[in-house]
C-alpha cells in the first residue's frame, strides 16, 4: 500500500496534490469491498473447508495448495480468513448498531426531558463513561458469559455512553430549532414531533461518527477473541486465530501476521472512509 | 527412539547418573568437566509459567510445588533413582507387619528458617495442618487421608497410625506439596498468611512474593540436610533464585532464547526443537510418573454409559496423529492407563488402535443409525452429542479441535464447550459432562486408585479425581489390595491385572505419556532431576559463564 502511495505522490504538479490521498481511499474501498463479498459469500471465494483438520498437514508454507499456509491442525488459513470476514463484520455492524441504538434513546430521554431525568441519565452516562470501553465489555462479558453474541452486546453496550452524550448535545440544539417550535405551534403531538423531526436531525452526526466507530467494534471484537472471551475454537475468527497464532510465532509467523493484518487493515479502512464520510458531511453542514 | 533412550537412563541408572546429570544440567558430562569446581554466588533468573496465587504447598495443587518445594522445603523421603523410598528428613523407619504403623527415625539439627528445631513433633503439625478442614488442602491432605494419629517417642523418633494398611505413603511422603513446614508458622499464622510467606528448611528461603509478578528466593545460609541420594553436602551454590511468572509460551519461548532467564520450568512444546538446537540451552524432557494425558468418559450418564459407545468413541480418534501434531516431537503415545515410568507399568496392557469401521460398526450396532443435516449420527429424532466442557484459556489446545475433528468422522458431535475456571470446577465435581481431559501426575501406581476407585468418585463434600464415574467391584478390590501389600511381587501381579481391566472397561483414552519439558542455560550446572516430578532441582546447581 504504501508503494501505491508514493507512486501516487511522484505524480507531479497540482494534480499529484488532490491525488496523494485518494489511492488510500480507493484501496481502501477496495479492500472493503472484498471484506464483504467475503462475508457474504465465503463458500464461493474460499478454496477449502476452513475446519477441515489434516494431522500430517501442519504448519505448511504457502504455496500452490494452500496460498497463506496452514495452521496448527493443518487447517487452511485463506479459508479460515475468509470465512473470518464473517463474524468481524457482524462484529463491528451489530455493535455498533446496539451502540447508536442505546445511545440514542438515552441521549433523547435526556436532551428532551425534564432537567430531573436529564441530571439522573447523563449522570449514570457520565459514571459508565469513566469505565474505558474495553473493560467495561470486559464487565459485561463476566456477567453474561462468553461467547459470540455475548461479546457482540458487551462491545455495543460500552459504546452507548459515547453516543448518548453526543445525541443529547444534538437534541439540545434541535429543540430550540425553529422548526421544532413551529411544529408545537402547529399543535402536531410530541411524539410526532420527536419522530419526525428531532431524532432524524439529532442522530445526523451520529451515524456519521458511527462509521468510524464500525471499525472500532471490529477491534474491540477481535481483542475479545483474542482473549479467548468470543468467538469459540474451532470457528475461523480473526482474533482467535491471531492468539493462536501467537502461541505458535516462533514456528511460523505467518500464522499471526496474517490474521493481524486483516484485523489492522479493515480498521484502517473503515477509519478511512468514515473520515472521508465526516469532513464531507462537515464541510456540507458548515456553508 | 531418543526420548526413550534419555528416559531409560533418567529414571533406570544408578545414582551415578544422577550425579553426572548433577555436573552437567541435563546429561551434558563434558561441558560440566571443562566448567571446573562449583562457583558460589549469583542469581538465577527462573521463568514459570502460572502463579497458584498460594504458595503453601499443603494448600495447592499447582504443578509450581514439583520446582518450588525442593527450593524452598524439605520432605521426610526422597525417592531413590529406582523409585523406591530413601532417607531425607527421616533417616530410617519401620512399618508395622499389618502395615499400619510407620515409626519414623528423623535427623537431628535440622531448623526452620524462623530458627525452629525441625523434630517429631513438628511432623505431627504438619501432618495435622494436611488434613485440617481448614487448610482446604488438594493434594496433600488427600495423598494421606488414611492418617489417624501420631505419638511423639522421642524428639527424634515418630510413631504414625494410619486406619488402613496404605502402601504408597512413603512414596507420596517424597513429593513436593508434602514438604515439611514450620510448626511455629503453622500454629500461628493464618491460612492467608501462610499462602503468602510459608516456612520451610529448605536450601532458600523465601523473601518476597509479589502475586502475578515475581517470587525471590535467598540461599540459606548453614543448610546441610539434602537428600543423601545428592552425593552433596552442605548449603546452596547460588545466592538466590528470581522467579517471574510469564503466562504466555511464546514469550516464555522468547525470553528464555534471549539470555534474560537462565531457566524455566515449562518449555513450550512448540519451541522445544528451537530449544534443543540453541547452543547456549540444554533442554530436558523427562517423562513423568501417574496417569498419561487422555480423556475420560462420563461412564454415569448416556451416551457413555453405554460401553459400546465408549468404545466406538475410542476408535474413532486416530491417536498417534493426534500426538504427532500436539506434541511436535516431544510426547510419546501412551500405550495404557499408566505412563511408562512408573512402577509396575505393564506394556502388554495395551490399548486398541484407531477403527473407523469398528466405530461405526459399534455405532450402527447400538441403534444410531439416522444421520442429521450436518452429518452427526441421530437415534429416535436426538443427535450423538457428547458435551465436552474444557477450562477457558486464551488459546485452547488444539487437542480438542482434533478430536472434535476425528469424533465427527464416525458420527460424534463433540460440543467443546470453554468455562471460566471456577465454572469449570462447578461442572467437573458435579459430573456434568461427557467428556473431560487432564493428567494425573503422582510418584506411585497408586494413582489408578485416585482415577477409577469407586471411593475417587467426586461427591459434593470430596474432590475426587474419579471424572470417569468408574465404578468396578473388581478393579476396587485389586486396587485395594495393592494398598495392603508391600511385596513386589503382588503389586506387579495386582497392578497387572488392574491396567488390563482398564482396558475391557475403556474408562477413557490415553492420549501421550505426560513429560515435563524444562531448558536451563548452559552456564547452569549441577541441576539434579528431580525423581519423583522430573523437574529440576537447583539445590546445587552453580552458574559460570
């Protein structure tokens, strides 16, 4: 990637100005892309069973029969990775999505109620928020147990405080907005009113931010499999295999490069577009 | 073919060997002629693997206690190189001719570290602290459960009764989590306070303990009470012994290549070939006494109280490529329900091989003939299932995913289900599961009574290590039998004839021989094997560049 990059940046002139940044994006589009054609459809893309063990097939090179190698029950990394896109993107999508879910209601509950209840919510926000994000999933998953659907609600459920503070900020601006005080003098309920007009100004910037915040799911997901707290041995995931691979780093290090790279580069993809997503809904809001 | 050459001179040889390993850290006698006479001084930086968080051996059952209690302790027997008992603590003894009476001669000088006099009735303080409910003791309270009472003679001579006739005590008596304690330390500290600082007579006494991080250990100055089978006298080389814990193999690997330990306790099996073909490590792999690692059937509950099941079970794992992938060279393939090393192993006692078609033979036999959508074998509308609960680790051993793997040929649904710790134990003690794994290391074939005697059975008031549920008459009374008797001929014949019921019974599957394998830097010398763990001993052991 970063040969394309410097490639891009010998362009010269202007030109080679407004293009510097744009293979990253475009790679990272690209990689995306594959991430989730991969999620999708593994069993086409995937060459083999990504459980199929082979014992005499262990730790074998990359080459023609298995492109990445194999890993310490012979099973076939591409297969694994691929099939891997899976539960990542699940992962980052399903966490998040409870995140901006939760954050949302709370944030609405406080920016719009009474100053007892905004107190009592932003408050508890304000304690939770305290709890780095990691651990507080790391909470979560003590009380509920391990698992894939376990740790997919423990990633989301510590992101809500995050997203409530910035809903609430966006329901205070939003309910002073004329509009909204014209939609109460029209007499329209108040339920109507927060539908229709608060919750879709309000949650704007949110999904903006959520974007990003995909990506951030997706590594919170990945460490929580890595501690062995999600997804379970022998499911293809990223962050199981990269602690297995680990353990086996000094036989090949293939085994947590691999993984690890994926982990790092749809992060950084992801990071990447959702970036690109908020400076241009920024630079739309600020004219 | 090497391992089992190393093996037969580690455990087979005259004391000779021992002192020759004791020159050279694992066998290596040239190296130790050209390092010269011992040096005194130095630290010896020890990485190991998990702390017990407790470090009183009475009340653990961390493998730990095998290193730490020679560091820091000292025990009444030491096995000879043959595993049969020898003097330590206790100079001479007598057992009573109905085996119930052991009077024990012990040494004189010796002091605990708080300056206490080590004598008869200090033994008896140990003994009662092994068995007080309080202690919550694992390994050694269960190691000497038939203790009654003792009656103190003399300062230097103890009277032991046991209820029953219990013939491996003296060997139980050699291992590490039965080293003797203060009785001052005993009597007046809390269970708590012993975890954190017990005190022993050992050849280093311990001077700092911080959980999780790092253990010191301080020669002590006019120790002269090691096992005679040492051929050495007199206190430690080495003023101290670091320990750190360092959890994960691939650091462990790693720091150990390095030069930033001098030793550790666990060399990952991944890394031994690495390890063996450092120049700078000697890297030993000694095989154990007790009961091999292998899997046992919950024979109390379906679908393995059936034995055609576990038989079908048993055929279905391709064994020797299970080892072979595990083990990277450095596990041998356990033939029976002993490992090789111990006492009155009988190779004949053999298990049977890997069968797919006897495996669905038995299967298709037993009426699981229909087969569900992802190909696991069904009976009336419900799947094989085999649950199959394992302790929740960062990284799961890749054990399990072979025999889920190979079960699934014949038709098994293998759940392999990870639980946190104490879940685990919930589980385990409450027999709720199919299948479980784990070794069963102890110095004396007795250990066979601690996994299959109908009294091993765990019950809500008693750990016992019984996970299979067996439940014999016949094996019971052999295994009894071998309690009582102190001939070897009627051990031999006995333990014979329980290693091949064992095998009619197929309580389980022996996976391979359980080994520990362990890496000192060559300016190490004078480490001794230990003979009833197989782990090292630094009691003399002396660093030069």
């Amino acid at each position: 990637m970063s040969a394309l990059a410097e490639t891009a940046a010998a362009v010269p002139g202007t030109v080679a100005r407004r293009v510097t940044l744009r293979p990253g994006r475009i790679l990272a589009g690209l990689f995306l892309t594959a991430i989730v054609v991969a999620a999708l459809v593994p069993a086409l893309l995937a060459p083999q069973d990504p459980l199929a063990i082979s014992t005499d097939g262990a730790f074998l090179h990359p080459g023609a029969a298995h492109l990445l190698g194999t890993d310490e029950s012979g099973r076939d990394t591409l297969s694994r990775m691929i099939y891997g896109a899976r539960p990542s993107l699940i992962m980052g999508l399903g966490a998040t999505a409870i995140g901006v879910a939760g954050g949302t209601l709370l944030g609405l509950i406080a920016g719009l109620g009474n100053r007892i209840t905004e107190g009592a919510v932003m408050r508890l926000i304000d304690v939770v928020l305290s709890v780095p994000e990691l651990l507080l999933a790391l909470v979560v998953i003590t009380l509920l147990g391990t698992g894939v659907s376990n740790a997919l609600f423990a990633v989301g459920f510590a992101a809500i405080p995050a997203y409530a503070r910035i809903v609430r900020a966006q329901a205070h601006i939003v309910r002073r907005a004329t509009y909204v005080e014209a939609a109460g003098t029209l007499g329209i309920r108040r339920v109507t009113v927060i539908w229709r007009h608060v919750l879709p100004n309000a949650v704007r910037p949110v999904l903006v931010l959520a974007t990003i915040g995909i990506g951030g799911a997706i590594g919170a997901g990945a460490s929580l499999s890595f501690l062995g707290l999600g997804a379970k041995p022998p499911a293809a995931e990223w962050g199981d295999m990269l602690s297995i691979g680990m353990q086996y780093i000094s036989n090949d290090w293939l085994l947590a490069a691999i993984p690890g790279a994926a982990v790092t580069l749809t992060v950084l993809s992801v990071t990447v577009l959702g970036r690109e997503l908020r400076r241009r809904s920024e630079g739309r809001t600020g004219r | 073919m090497r391992l089992s050459l190393r093996l037969h001179a580690v455990f087979t040889a005259s004391a000779a060997l021992l002192l020759l390993s004791a020159c050279g850290g694992g066998g290596a006698g040239g190296a130790a002629a050209a390092a010269g006479p011992p040096v005194s001084g130095g630290i010896l930086n020890l990485s190991m693997s998990q702390d017990p968080l407790c470090l009183d051996p009475h009340a653990i059952s961390s493998d730990v206690e095998q290193i730490f209690g020679r560091i820091q302790f000292d025990n009444l027997i030491y096995l000879d190189s043959k595993g049969n008992p020898s003097p330590w603590l206790a100079t001479s003894w007598q057992i009573s001719p109905d085996g119930k009476t052991y009077t024990f001669r012990l040494r004189k000088g010796v002091t605990f570290s708080d300056g206490v006099a080590f004598n008869a009735d200090a033994v008896k303080v140990n003994f009662q602290q092994m068995l007080n409910p309080a202690t919550r003791s694992p390994l050694a309270g269960p190691y000497i459960a038939p203790y009654q009472y003792s009656k103190v003679i003399d300062d230097d001579t103890l009277e032991v009764h046991l209820s029953r006739p219990y013939s491996p005590f003296l060997n139980v008596l050699a291992q590490g989590w039965l080293g003797m304690e203060s009785p001052k330390a005993i009597q007046q500290d809390t269970p708590a306070q012993l975890c954190e600082k017990p005190i022993g007579s050992g050849p280093f006494v311990l001077t700092n303990y911080t959980k999780n991080q790092s253990v010191t250990f301080t020669k002590r100055q006019g120790y002269d009470w090691a096992p005679s089978t040492f051929n050495h006298s007199g206190a430690a080389y080495l003023a101290g012994i670091n320990v750190s814990w360092v959890g994960q193999d691939s650091v462990r690997y790693n720091s150990l290549a390095s030069g930033q330990y001098q030793a550790t306790g666990y060399v990952p099996a991944q890394n031994a070939a690495a390890v063996k073909a450092n120049p700078n490590l000697s890297f030993s792999n000694i095989d154990r006494i007790g009961w091999p690692f292998a899997l046992d059937y919950n024979t109390s509950r379906a679908p393995f109280n059936d034995i055609d099941l576990r038989r079908a079970f048993t055929a279905s794992l391709n064994v020797p490529a299970i080892v072979q992938t595990i083990g990277f060279g450095q596990r041998q393939q356990a033939t029976g329900f002993l490992d090789r090393t111990t006492q009155y192993y009988d190779p004949t006692a053999k298990m049977p091989g890997f069968d797919r078609a006897l495996a669905n033979r038995l299967l298709d036999q037993a009426g699981w003939t229909g087969r569900d959508a992802a190909g696991y074998r069904t009976k009336d509308g419900k799947e094989l299932l085999v649950e199959f609960p394992v302790t929740q680790t960062a990284t799961i051993s890749p054990v399990y995913d072979l025999v889920q793997a190979q079960a699934k040929q014949a038709g098994f649904h293998v759940d392999v289900k990870p639980l946190p710790l104490a879940q685990m134990t919930t589980v385990r003690y409450g027999g709720d599961y199919d299948l479980s794994s784990g070794v069963w290391h102890t110095n004396t074939p007795d250990v066979l009574y601690i996994k299959y005697a109908t009294f091993s059975i765990p019950t809500p008031n008693r750990l016992g290590q019984n996970a299979a549920h067996l439940s014999d008459p016949q094996l019971d009374t052999w295994l009894e039998q071998a309690r009582e008797t102190t001939d070897p001929a009627t051990l031999k014949k006995l333990y014979g004839q329980a290693q091949h019921r064992l095998i009619d019974l197929a309580p389980g599957v022996p996976i391979y021989d359980n080994s520990v394998l362990w890496a000192v830097s060559k300016s190490v010398h004078g480490v001794i094997t230990d003979t009833s763990h197989g782990t090292p001993v630094f009691t003399y052991a002396w660093i030069k560049e």
